[in-house]
C-alpha cells in the first residue's frame, strides 16, 4: 500500500472522475492517497497537520496544503474537532476526497465556515473510482469534478482554502414541523437556531427527508482539541444555549478537580476545564464520562438518542439495542439544543442489518485480552459494514467483555453497531440481523489473522514497562473489583506507574464497595473526568518509554499520541508487570496453535 503517488507502477495519464460535492469549491495540490481510512482524532496532530496515525500507511506525512484522499474516516467522533482545529489554524488540507461519505469530516468543514469562514471542499466519488486515484501526483477540483495528473502541472497554483464560498443551508424540501421552523426561524433564540441551521445541512447531505425526536444526548465535543473547540462552546453560550433532552457529557481533558496535584500545566487545564464549564452552562450533566452507558441514565432498547463518542454509540446500538448514529463532535449538540435529529441510518430498523459475517477459529479458553483483540482485527475487517460475529455463542462474554470489544471495534472501523450471534440484543436469532434474500460476504478469522493483530497491538520492543494504563473506556465497578482481586496483598514496583481512569460515579461505588482502598495500598493512582486518549506527561511519567494496557484502544492510539511503545495484554498480566516492571512477552493460552493432542472446542 502506497501512502503517496507509486511512481514504480506504469505511470497513470491524466484523468477526470465526476462525484458528489459534500461542501462545495475549488482546490488543487498534491494528492496524498491511501486505501485505509483515517482516525483525525488520535490520527492528526491538530497544531502540525501531521498523520500520527503510527498504524496508518500515510504515519508522518504532513496534510497541509495537499488534497487527501482516503475512503473515509473511522475510529473517533472527535474528527470533527480536529479537522475544525486544523482550518482555524493553516494546517489543513487544500481538499478532502472520499470513497464514501464521512459525516464526521465534513461536519468540521462546515462548522469551520460558521465560525472561521474557512473551508475546504470535500468530494465523494464512490469506490470504484477511488481506485483510479491510486498513482496520481496531483489533483484539482471544482465542485462535483475531479482532475488527476500523473505529476504536478505546470500551472499549479496553491488554494486559499478561505476563499471557499459557503453554500446554501439546507434542501428546502425537508419535511418540518412548525416547532421545527419556529427553532429555525430565531424563535428560541440564536444558538438553537444555528444549531438547526446544522443539523438541517447535515440532514440533507445524509439524504434525510424528515427529522425525528431524541429522548437523550451524550456530547463529545467537550473534548479540548485547542482553541477553536473552546470558541466553538463558549459561542453557543453567548447566544443563550440550553439543551432541550437530558444531556450527559463525555470525558473532558483533565481531572477537572486534580489537574494542578497532578502536574498538568495551566496553559492547557485552564481552557479545558473551562470547556466542561461551558457545556454545563448549557444545561447538560457533570458526568465526564466515556462510559455513559455505565450511568443509570443509560438508555433502553428500542430509544431513540444522540450519542457521540465512537465507544459509546458503539456500545449503546449494540449491546443495548438504543439506536444512535456515530454522531460528530458539534452536532451532538447541535442535536440536544434542538431535541431533533435526521431519520437515517441506525435509527432505522433497514440500516441495523448485518452485511458481513465473521467467522471464528476453534478456541480454548478465553481470557479478557481476547475481547479488544478481537474487536480490533474485526473493526479492520469490516470498515464501515456492520458484521454479524459467529462463533461466541457459548463463550457468553459478560458486559466488561463487550464493552472492550466495541471500543477497540469502533477505533479500526467506521460502523457504528456489531451483532455477535447468540450474545447481542438483536442478534439472539442470527437470521433477524441479515438482509433478507441477500447473500452477506463472509470473512473467516484464522489464530494467525489474530497472531497478526496482536503484533500490531504490541509495538513495544523492550520488556521494561514504566506506565500500567488501565481504564479506556473508563472502568466499571465490576473492573474495579476484578482490579481489587488481583491487587490484594501486592504492591506495585517503584518506577512503575499504575493509572485508572474513571467516571466519578463509578469511583464512588468502588470507594463504597471497598476496592479503592485496595487499590491505593497497592500504589496504584486515580484520575476522574479525563481519558488516556487526552492524557499526556507528567501523568505519563517523563522518563517512561514503554506502557501497558489492556485496552486495544489505548494500544493503537498511544504510540501516535504520547509518543510510547506499548504491551498489549490481560488485565492481570498487567498488573503482574505493574509488581516486577517487566512485561512477560506471553502470548495467551488460546493465541497459541493447539498441540495434537488438544482438542479445543468451538465457543
């Protein structure tokens, strides 16, 4: 796979593709191409434009000025930050081309021309003519057309993506109600009829012809990526924001109570915490929280809810059978400042059908590494299909299990729902989740395919491990006793650092059920409201070079965003490598080939 254009293969001639303009303009520049899609959250460096992505074919390049081009986004809602971050400042790239739409992206685009008046164009040309984009050097677009060169043309010029023109609003022909219109009109003041503004552009670029009611929000836009994210807040609170559902918000950046005991310097707390200020101005709950759906405010199945944060959305379609898209940063709350959201995609019962299937190897005994791992290499698999996974029926993975699963799911892929046979909500009948009369591809998983996996997971070359990272997605009470059980009696080695993360409500039925104070005789440390995916130095220690986890989350996002190698495993090798500081290197029972005198059972 090529980051750049591959100049080894027969040089391409110069061609045009026709497509559909997302946010319309004019552009050119180097064309940067990869056939994986890309994170911008955990991905891109919103202050640089570099790729941090160390998974990612395009690792390095810088996207300032070129016109990028991947099949779409994946892993974090918080994209729609980042790309906005990036248009704020002149790190952006000149254009975006998609092989399918990418609400995530695009919603920064737009909320970029509301604030900054800055834009770029975002085009989507469908897969099979991405694939013509494969050895070109160089691109122009003008609205819906493309231009490929097989190198840079003599009369290139660069764009100034400030001189994109905005477009209209919204399709005229969206169905609206008179609550609708009256939000739109100004009537509820001047937040909430800019929110409708952009969740009626983005419901025509979904294809929505009419809106329907949100019983909840959770909001990822509480994350701080820089300024503008702050901007963005502290607008909306100037113009009268006031959520109109119940609304829960996701971790913000720092520990909110602690970040100067723990050493977090004032010039990044200060804006970050005044961020979580911001939203809660707007009526939404001190929660902090990744997790949510640990919250007794969680949602039932069958209700209809605007969550962001990929884990998150991932978790509620599918374990709890709520129904919610993969919501961007900023329309979430968009969303809850209106109570209304597009009627397309997962909140349809048509775009909850699985349209691949996986199937599993033979397996031994399981332990809680398997269930990242596992959603990880099916979250690569799928890209942005939903799968229907066979083969667990009678391995019953418990919540814990699942919850790790989808966060790890929702950081390789772009779907926002998965389906395993027999275990998930909807899928306790398999034939309920397959369109019906279609044959659905399948995909068959190998112990090698997962060995792979695990490789990539486990970037750490050293067997010294300095940071124990624990809690991404935030803990559950249930982690917090298995954590206590493994804990008891121990205590952690002295340059090694053991971190969990956590929502303080979590926290305060751990301290209640007594596995806090095990916890700390252990050494261990304990930081609410924030997440590994906004942590940095000093809590991760200065001089560590190497970190531990069990999260496939953290595993891939890590290297990229605090610059370490990692050891991905159990939860209790980890804390065995918390007590000596070493990493034993194992690989888990059922990753090892099966002797021939095993005779390992499929679970």
């Amino acid at each position: 796979m090529t980051a750049v254009a591959d100049h080894t293969s027969p040089a391409p001639e110069a061609c045009a593709l026709q497509g559909r303009s997302l946010v319309a303009g004019r552009a050119e520049g180097e064309l940067l191409f990869a056939e994986m899609g890309l994170s911008f959250w955990g991905g891109v460096d919103p202050f640089t434009g570099e790729v941090i992505d160390r998974h990612h074919p395009l690792s390095g390049q810088n996207l300032a000025g070129r016109v990028l081009a991947i099949p779409s986004g994946r892993g974090s809602c918080t994209g729609s930050s980042v790309m906005m971050e990036l248009l704020s400042g002149e790190h952006a790239p000149s254009a975006l081309v998609l092989a399918e739409a990418d609400e995530i992206l695009t919603l920064g685009v737009l909320v970029a021309e509301l604030l900054f008046q800055r834009s770029i164009a975002v085009l989507c040309i469908g897969h099979e003519a991405f694939t013509h984009l494969r050895g070109h050097a160089y691109a122009r677009l003008d609205g819906d057309r493309l231009q490929l060169y097989p190198q840079c043309p003599a009369d290139a010029r660069p764009t100034d993506v400030a001189s994109i023109h905005q477009q209209p609003l919204f399709a005229s022909a969206l169905q609206l109600s008179e609550s609708d219109r009256a939000l739109l009109d100004g009537r509820h003041g001047k937040a909430a009829q800019v929110a409708m503004q952009l969740v009626l552009r983005m419901a025509e670029l979904q294809g929505a012809s009419e809106l329907l009611d949100v019983t909840q929000a959770h909001i990822d836009g509480c994350i701080y990526t820089g300024p503008a994210s702050l901007r963005f807040a502290e607008q909306l609170v100037a113009w009268g924001a006031s959520v109109r559902v119940p609304t829960t918000l996701n971790s913000i950046s720092v520990d909110q109570r602690r970040w100067r005991a723990l050493g977090i310097d004032a010039t990044f707390g200060e804006p970050a915490s005044a961020l979580g200020d911001a939203y809660m101005a707007m009526g939404a709950q001190l929660s902090f929280t990744c997790a949510p759906y640990l919250l007794d405010s969680a949602p039932a199945e069958g209700e209809q809810i605007v969550w962001a944060e990929s884990n998150a959305v991932v978790y509620a379609n599918s374990v709890l059978g709520a129904r919610t898209l993969k919501y961007p940063d900023y329309l979430d709350i968009c969303i809850a400042l209106t109570g209304r959201a597009p009627k397309v995609g997962c909140h349809q019962d048509e775009h909850r059908l699985a349209s691949l299937q996986i199937e599993l190897p033979p397996l031994g005994e399981l332990d809680d590494a398997f269930y990242p791992l596992l959603g990880y290499h099916v979250g690569l698999l799928c890209g942005s299909r939903i799968p229907l996974v066979c083969g667990l029926e009678k391995a019953q993975p418990n919540l814990d299990d699942l919850k790790a699963f989808g966060a790890a799911f929702a950081t390789s892929s772009a779907a926002p729902l998965f389906h395993i046979a027999g275990v998930t909500p909807e899928a306790l009948q398999a034939e309920h989740v397959i369109h019906s009369g279609q044959p659905v591809p399948t995909e068959r998983v190998t112990l090698a395919d997962l060995h792979r996996s695990w490789d990539e997971l486990n970037s750490a070359d050293e067997a010294a491990v300095g940071l124990v990272a624990l809690g991404n997605p935030h803990f559950s009470l249930s982690e917090f006793a298995r954590l206590a059980e493994l804990c008891a009696g121990r205590s952690k080695h002295p340059d090694v650092s053991l971190v969990v993360t956590c929502g303080r409500a979590i926290l305060e039925q751990a301290r209640a059920a007594g596995h806090i104070a095990v916890l700390e005789a252990f050494g261990a440390t304990l930081v609410t409201d924030t997440c590994w995916c906004m942590l940095g130095e000093p809590v991760v220690p200065t001089g560590c070079r190497t970190l531990m986890t069990n999260s496939g989350k953290y595993a891939h996002y890590a290297p990229g965003l605090v610059g370490r190698s990692v050891h991905f495993a159990s939860l209790a090798e980890c804390v065995d490598a918390a007590c000596s500081g070493q990493a034993s290197g194992r690989l888990p029972h059922w990753l090892q080939p099966a002797s021939p005198v095993e005779n390992p059972t499929h679970v």
